[in-house]
C-alpha cells in the first residue's frame, strides 16, 4: 500500500522558513511525476510545485523564488523549502505522485495525480 506523509509544517512569523518533507512508503519513485499542492480556508487547493520524472519544475508565480522543491532518491522523499513566508502562504500542504513511472512534462492538474498525503498545516503569524 502506497502513503505519503508529510511532516515539517507548523507555525512561522511571516518572513521565516520551514521545511517541509514527504516520506512515501511502499513507492519506489521511477520517474514519476511528483508535487505539492495548498488548500487554505474556503479556497479551492492549488498546486504549489511540481517535478516531473526528469527534473523538470515549475512554480506557482507567487512562491518562486521563495519555494525550492527537492527529491532525495536515497529515501524516495519529495521537500519543499519555503523560505520568506507570507500571511498568504498559509494552508494545509499536500504531497501527491503519480502512479505511473516515466512521467515526462510538468503535470499541474490535481486529477493527474494518484497518490496523496494527508497534509500538513503552515501558519503564518505577524
């Protein structure tokens, strides 16, 4: 059985980081497409970050520069490092992957994806 888990989120002041992390178990990455994606209060979730099998990323306009997404392939795990956070940054964060290997081309679309954590909340405080 394939999971995701997040860890890493919590509360920051704004202008502070965190480092956010997602240990998949039962899922060896082969080339699959991974991402991160943010669900705040009342808004409909949106991806972050996304990776595709062969390094390709791409950002949300809003967080790049500030977001670096990371793949360790020793430990099969997926980080996001979110530096300078804004009040707008905060929400529930997702790390989702594909089921299928040799994902070539940067899959922003949630439906594309199989696999999903549970989250991890980010707050950001004045």
């Amino acid at each position: 059985q394939v999971q995701l888990v997040e860890s890493g989120g919590g509360s920051v002041q704004a202008g502070g980081s965190l480092r956010l992390s997602c240990v998949t178990a039962g899922y060896t990455r082969s080339r699959n497409c991974m991402g991160w994606f943010r669900q705040a209060p009342g808004k409909e979730r949106e991806a972050v970050a996304a990776i595709d099998g062969y390094g390709t990323s791409r950002y949300l306009d809003s967080v790049a520069g500030r977001f670096t997404m990371s793949f360790d392939n020793a430990k099969d795990s997926l980080y996001l490092r979110m530096n300078s956070l804004k009040f707008e940054d905060a929400a529930m964060y997702y790390c989702a992957a594909t089921s299928f290997p040799y994902c070539s081309g940067i899959r922003w679309s949630m439906s594309t994806y199989q696999y999903w954590g549970q989250g991890t909340q980010v707050t950001v405080s004045s």
